[in-house]
C-alpha cells in the first residue's frame, strides 16, 4: 500500500540519508562499531555535519527545528535501518529523540545555548538516566538522590541499562531531590562527562546492537551545579518524563516499522533468489503465504504509524495512544523477523546476513521505553478509568 504522508521536502531529506549512509554506514564501519562496542564520534560528527541528526534542535541553536515534525526522523530510521545499521540507528535516536527534547522543551535559556548547538554538530553526545537496578519501568522506584548543598546538589545511586551511556558527554539523569514517591519528590540533572565521582561504568554485553554502547553509571557525591538542574526548578522531573515519553515510545514503534519493512524487502529479495529442489524459495506455496502474511502486516503497520506521526505533528498523541503504538508495533515486528529469520533458512542466523543482525537488535524493543506488560497496563488502566 503506497504512503502518502511525506512531501518532497521528507523526500529530497531522504536522498540526502541515503548518500550519507552509502559513505557512512557501510558494512566495514558496522564491524568497526561492532567491535568497539560503539559508534565513533567520527561517525556522529559526519551526521552533524550532513544534517542527519539536529534535526529536534531549533534552527537559533543551529538545529533543523523539525522536533514537531517527527517525518523527518522517521526518514532517518527507514534509511539507516534499511542500510543494516541498526546500532547507528539506536545511537542517533537517543540523540534526537531523548537527550535532545528535555532540553528543547524544559531547559533554561542557558542550558539551550550552552548544550543545543554542539550537539545538533555530533560534538556533545547526550543520554538519558532512568533505569536503576532495583527500578526499570516503576520510576517513582528509583533510589539515586540529589541532596542540596550550596551551589549545587551531590549525586549519588547508580543507573543501568542505559543506551549511549559509555559514550554521552552529558546524562539527563532523573534523581530524587524530596521525600516520598510524590511527582514532585523528583527532579531531572544533567550530569556531565568528568565530573568528580561520576563514572561511566562498563559497556553491558547484550544479545543485539553490538555497535551501540549501554553502560551502567554510578554516582558517588557527584557536585552538579545549580545551572544543570533541567528547567532551573526542583520537584519537575516527573512530569518532564511524562512529557516526552510519548515521543521516546513513538520512536520506537518508527524503528519497529522500518525494522519490519527491511526485513520484507531483504526477504523478498533473498527468497526471489535462492533455489531449492530446483524452484525458487518464493515458488513454493508456503513461502508465498508466508510473504503475504508479512506484508499485509507491514502494511497495517505503516497505516498505523503513519497517523500516529500525523497526530504527534498537530499535538494530538497522547500517552496511552503512544503506549498502544509502541507494544503493537514491536510485537508486530517480532513477529515479522520471525518469519523472515525462517525464510532465510540457515543463512537467517548467520550475523553476516542482516536480517539475523535485525533480528537480535529488535528483541529488546518490547522491553525498553518500558516494557509491553507496561505499556498494556497503562491502556489497560485508561480504559478501567483509572489514571
């Protein structure tokens, strides 16, 4: 089913993707990033420089000022992760799609122009702070705290699990600043790279994007000055993450998309291809069901994406619709890769084939960004009536 929700703007922006990740996002620089356990700065600077992150920054701090307009970024994952980067794809989201936004939209005149313009360049790399080992999805759980000194606050408690953590120069990092689990006993810092007692940990070793970092963080009496407390006011953490939750949720259910649509197109392609008892695979009734099956659900996926992105545009997503897209589009994707796996037969689980390499990167989907259960208890809890 053809889309029609991108005008030529979205598509000389995707041109311009495409000849960045011919360069960019070859298969020599994933086995570089799979190794280092890392996208190089090389890279994200090369992506400032092209254009292909920023794009959620203003244009007065040097950005593209397409945060509303999330087309843009939906161009970004189709292409990257159709080029087979998935790892790059993940690193760029947590730019744009994380870090970014609490600044945009809850930092001080001071924060914007001291951070913003550096990192629509590729030069400041953000993260986001949230995950703890005893508190993943129930945030009001979290145990690191920010005691107020003069000048500042110490930081202390320690995160997990969290994407671009080894690599970011700044964490936005949700803290405990009050008493109690009330929203307003929390609050959001940004904690930065080299700072006294802050330590980036170990890079985790996870079953899937092996090219982008995750790291545990530790903070012992970390000094954060007052000018990095985000929006300048304490007791406002809670409700900023509520705020771009639903942002961070429809990004990935836009991954989970352009997952399921690469994973179509390379199957389509391997299967027209490779024989088997003298047929093509696609020749043989089952392979056909199944491609049907694929692309009739890739189809409804997209439909559903793509209002979703139309509702985000006008200010119409709400957080239990973002709550439905992201367990609906992740579960739809694993089923997807699934499929595709088994059609690739055993070169579907050969890492040098990227649909296995899809398929290891999209597992975690359904758990991060909290996980489906999660996401199924906040609908869940909507329709009950209940908030």
């Amino acid at each position: 089913m053809e889309r029609d929700i991108y005008d030529e703007d979205h598509e000389a922006f995707r041109d311009l993707v495409r000849e960045f990740c011919r360069r960019h996002a070859t298969n020599a620089a994933r086995e570089r990033w799979d190794a280092a356990g890392e996208v190089d700065r090389a890279t994200m600077l090369a992506a400032g420089e092209a254009g292909v992150i920023g794009l959620s920054v203003p244009e007065e701090f040097g950005g593209a000022g397409m945060l509303q307009d999330f087309r843009f970024r939906a161009v970004v994952n189709e292409e990257v992760i159709a080029a087979g980067a998935g790892s790059l794809a993940g690193a760029f989201g947590i730019q744009d799609d994380l870090a970014v936004p609490y600044l945009v939209h809850m930092g001080t005149q001071a924060q914007k122009e001291k951070w913003l313009p550096r990192m629509a360049t590729g030069e400041v790399l953000g993260a986001l702070g949230m995950t703890e080992p005893g508190a993943g999805s129930d945030l009001r759980g979290i145990a690191t705290t920010a005691k107020k000194v003069d000048g500042g606050y110490l930081v202390n408690g320690a995160k997990t699990f969290i994407s671009s953590g080894a690599t970011a120069d700044i964490v936005v990092t949700f803290v405990k600043t009050g008493e109690g689990n009330r929203p307003d006993a929390f609050s959001l810092v940004l904690v930065e790279s080299g700072m006294a007692g802050f330590d980036h940990g170990k890079k985790l070793d996870k079953v899937g994007f092996h090219g982008h970092d995750t790291a545990e963080l530790s903070f012992s009496d970390v000094f954060v000055p007052d000018e990095n407390l985000i929006g300048g006011e304490e007791g406002l953490g809670f409700v900023q993450l509520m705020m771009n939750l639903p942002l961070e949720r429809l990004s990935i259910g836009v991954a989970a998309a352009a997952s399921a649509q690469a994973a179509l197109d390379w199957t389509l392609a391997y299967t027209r291809d490779r024989e088997a008892f003298g047929e093509r695979v696609i020749d043989f009734q089952h392979s056909r069901f199944a491609l049907a099956d694929v692309a009739t659900t890739v189809d409804a996926l997209w439909a559903y994406i793509d209002r979703a992105l139309l509702a985000y545009r006008d200010g119409r997503l709400t957080a239990e619709e973002a709550a439905k897209i992201k367990f609906w589009a992740t579960e739809r994707e694993w089923e997807v890769l699934d499929t595709c796996v088994q059609l690739h037969g055993g070169y579907g689980y050969i890492t040098e084939y990227p649909i296995a390499r899809a398929f290891a990167d999209a597992r975690v989907h359904r758990i991060y960004g909290g996980t489906n259960e999660i996401m199924r208890e906040i609908v869940g809890r909507r329709l009950a009536g209940k908030r």
